[in-house]
C-alpha cells in the first residue's frame, strides 16, 4: 500500500515538473521582445497585446506561414490551452474574478507567444531569402 502512495506521488510529482517545465518553455519565449517589422506590418501593438487577440494572430500565423510545412513548436497545444482557459474564464467571471483575473493574463501570454512565433518565422524566411544569391 506504501509503494502504490509512493508511486501515485511520484507521477503526480512528474505531471506537475512537466506542466510546469512546459509552461517556462513558452512564457519565455512569450517574453522575447517583437521587431518593430512585425509591429508595423501587422498594425500591432506589443503593449496592447491581449488575449481575444489569440485567433487573429493564429490566423495570420496560417496565412503568412502556410509555406513551410512545419507548424511552429507548441502551436497546437497553445491552442488547446488557451480554448481551456477561455473557458475557465467564461465560467469565473461573475464567481471567482480572481481566476478570471488570471485567465485573462494567460489568454494574454497565449497571444504574445503567437506574436514571437510570427516574428521568428518572419525573421527566419528574410534569413533565408537574404542568403540565396540572386
């Protein structure tokens, strides 16, 4: 009975480390600052960059990177997570404003992570065609 505590603590130990170590990978990179390019291009604002902005920025992320083949690292689950909280957050407004509080920042961290992933493809498709000699 001790092993089966032991083990059930473990994995829900590993299952936090991971989400944990998931959610430091994509918040940094959330936290990288946007070219002034992408900013002006795109009509963003960095400081003004919320969360209903998500399916915006996902679109044009399909539009200006339906060439490569590839879709960005974590693009899929982000998506996944951010319909998640948006809900969470639906169902705390009224209720729990402080969850709703904090949905509202992750949505944000959702939207600002698209915005980097763009600006990185950006960056890398100008690499690339900068460096084929014409």
């Amino acid at each position: 009975m001790l092993s089966l505590a032991i083990l059930i603590f473990s994995a829900a130990a590993l299952v936090r480390f991971g989400i944990g170590q998931w959610r430091a990978i994509w918040i940094s990179a959330a936290s990288q600052p946007l070219s002034g390019s992408l900013l002006s291009s795109t009509g963003l604002e960095a400081d003004l960059l919320a969360g209903p902005d998500f399916n915006s920025l996902v679109t044009l992320y399909g539009d200006l990177c339906a060439d490569t083949k590839s879709t960005a690292s974590w693009l899929p689950e982000i998506r996944r997570y951010y319909r998640l909280i948006a809900r969470l957050q639906d169902a705390s407004k009224t209720v729990f404003p402080l969850v709703s509080a904090w949905a509202a920042r992750e949505m944000t961290i959702c939207s600002r992570y698209v915005a980097v992933t763009i600006d990185q493809h950006l960056a890398m498709d100008f690499d690339r065609r900068s460096a084929v000699p014409s």
